[in-house]
C-alpha cells in the first residue's frame, strides 16, 4: 500500500537503498522551492476572490505548451465527473484550426518565459474581442506580458523558479482546478505524504528499482493504462520524465499504453519482443460501471452476464499481470481506491519526487531542459 487511497505493488527487486533515504531526507529537509510548492506553504498568485467575476463562464479554453497545460489537463480528464465547466486544451500547432465562433470564452493563457512561439500563435487566432483572459506568465517585458497588459487582461505572476512540467501543484495548475469548481487546497497533500513511512520507503525502493534497470539498460518505461481518464495523466508524467532525466545519453523513454486496446496491437511486442523495457499498470476503480446487456450475450460467454465493464477491466488487468508475474516481467501496479483531488495530488507528488530522486541519483539536473533550446534557436533562425 502506498497510501489509504492507492494500492501499490512495487518491482520485485533486491537492491540498496540506504543511499537514496539519505538523498531523499536531504531533499525533502533542504529549501527547495519547487518541493515546498507541493506542499501547504506555497502561496498561489491569485486572489480567488477576483476569480469571481471569471466563474459564471461556462466555456474556458487554456493555452499553452507542455507542462504549461498539460497538468491542468491532467486534473480535467481524471476529476471530469466532478466538473460541470467545458474546458478545451490548446497545446499544438495545427495548419488549419477549428475557431468556435459562436461561444464566448474565458480564456487562460500560460507561459512562463512569456515568448513560448506555439502559445502567441494560438493566441492570436483564438482570442476573440469578447472573451475574458487570464495570462500566467512571469513579470517581464515578453510578447504575452505586453499583450496581457494591451488587451487590459487580468495577470498571474508564474514564478521563474517553477518549471512546467513540475507547475500543477502551482497557480499552473491550481487556478484551472479553481475555475473547474475544484479546491485547490485538496491537492497540497506533501506535508502528510513525507510523515508516511509507507510512502516514503516505496519511493526509495522503487527509485532503486529502476536505477538496477538502467544498469541492465532497460531503457524503455511504459505504462499499462486502464483508466481512459488518465491518459492526460501519463502524458504528463511522460513530459516529466522525458525532460528531467534525458540528458547526458542517460534516461529513460515513457511510453503510454491504452488498455485493453493496445492488448491487440503491442503486447505480443510487450511479451514476446525486446527485453528492455520495464513497466507500470495503472487502475482506477469507479463506484458505477455499466453492464453487459445480457440481450446479446450467448451461452458460451455466460461469464460476463450482467458483469460490470470495470470487473472485466479489471480481470485483464490481473490476467496480464499473472502473465508479466510467470515469465519474469519487471512491472509495479497502482490500484486507486478513490478518484478525487486528494489520490490525485498523491500521484503528482509520488511522481514528482521520484523522478527528482533519479535525476540526483545519476548526477543530472531534473529541473532543465537546454536541449530543447536548440529545436527553438533553429526554428527562429529558419524564420528570420
């Protein structure tokens, strides 16, 4: 168990751990202010009470790139059936883009360094003259401060010190989940993770895991999805890992996979192909599932009269297990109780910490990305 909310079976490996604890207690105990916004102590940049006038709306669109929208994102599809706001994602450049013209908008446009290409792009086609807006992006003269100040729009300061991809527990984040009729003070759940020994020790265990599997190069991390909701939720945890640990011809590669889809197209690849990757299973259990209409159901497929979908998902989900377990398969399985805020801010944590506790292990810095840089220079010198 990983904590009340979260069944957690960890990779069945024997490996050292004393060392991680230590680098773990260190990072935990030194004032990192990316760590302390996970936790109860960070301050968001925004007023709720000016929020207000932002509320009635019923159609928000967020754009930005990467960890700008991609953990707000997360928190949409994975608590939908708690929001009763419309929100549309804008996180890529398309040739021809599809502008709702009749519906009015709020509009959040994130940013941190203010000069992010796809996000003025979008800007320009999707704001409207009648559309409210919200720009979080840093202090400085950018092009989207000085479009925020012409358009006399109101503006979150994004802190410099917060990268995007580890800003969802930020005004990043916790603004959406504000507008989404959400309470951001549920997500700040770091203080009582860290005071859990359970917690803690499956963390350092499962850090050692993979850094044994790096050591063997299995390189390829992939994620064994049963929950729709959370796709968004891995593509975040894809950025996270692909940026913090991919430098210095280290890292790993995070791949999501849907399931039971991709039971007919990967897994004979999964179970029978390269030996170099390891994985993760994800569940969510849900309080309502449909059933199977027994109108159509034969008798040779008696077994699934009147089952709910989640049981037989669920079923797959052990079967495949089962089948990892018997040929030696190195996999570690989350099992959510409760879909809410709270199980949620676990995950980003969990995840967060994990991934930091591997950049430090293998002597990399988790918070930067310079060679992304170097797709950004390229282009503008193309363009100029």
């Amino acid at each position: 168990m990983l904590t009340s909310r979260i069944n957690f079976i960890n990779f069945k490996v024997n490996s050292k751990t004393l060392y991680l604890k230590k680098k773990l207690n260190l990072l935990i105990s030194e004032k990192n202010q990316i760590i302390k916004s996970l936790g109860k102590s960070y301050k968001n940049n925004f007023n709720k009470k000016k929020l207000n006038k932002f509320k009635k709306t019923l159609n928000y669109r967020v754009i930005g790139m990467g960890g700008s929208s991609l953990g707000a994102q997360a928190i949409y599809d994975f608590l939908k059936n708690k929001i009763k706001k419309n929100f549309i994602f804008i996180n890529n450049l398309q040739a021809n883009q599809k502008i709702d013209k009749k519906n009015n908008y709020t509009n959040l446009i994130i940013s941190k360094s203010g000069n992010t290409t796809e996000t003025i792009i979008n800007s320009n086609i999707f704001i409207k003259k009648n559309d409210k807006n919200i720009f979080i992006t840093e202090k400085k003269n950018s092009y989207l401060y000085l479009l925020a100040e012409k358009l006399k729009a109101d503006i979150v300061h994004h802190n410099n010190y917060i990268g995007g991809r580890y800003s969802v527990l930020s005004e990043v984040g916790m603004l959406p989940a504000e507008l989404m009729g959400l309470n951001p003070s549920k997500f700040k759940n770091l203080n009582l993770l860290i005071k859990n020994r359970a917690f803690l020790n499956a963390l350092v265990k499962n850090v050692s895991s993979i850094l044994h599997f790096q050591k063997k190069k299995k390189f390829n991390s992939i994620i064994i999805n049963y929950d729709e909701k959370s796709e968004s939720l891995f593509k975040w945890y894809q950025q996270l890992v692909a940026e913090s640990l991919g430098k210095k011809k280290k890292g790993f590669l995070p791949v999501v996979s849907n399931m039971p889809k991709d039971n007919h197209s990967m897994m004979q690849l999964y179970l029978d192909g390269f030996e170099n990757n390891f994985f993760t299973f994800f569940y969510v259990n849900e309080k309502k599932y449909q059933k199977v209409n027994n109108i159509f159901t034969s008798s040779s497929l008696n077994y699934f009269k009147n089952e709910p979908v989640g049981k037989i998902l669920f079923a797959q989900k052990k079967a495949t297990e089962n089948v990892f377990r018997k040929n030696k398969i190195p996999f570690r399985s989350f099992e959510i109780k409760q879909r809410d805020e709270k199980s949620l801010s676990e995950l980003f944590c969990f995840f967060m910490l994990e991934t930091i506790l591997i950049g430090k292990a293998l002597n990399l810095n988790p918070y930067n990305q310079p060679a992304v840089e170097l797709i950004k220079n390229e282009t503008k010198n193309l363009l100029i």
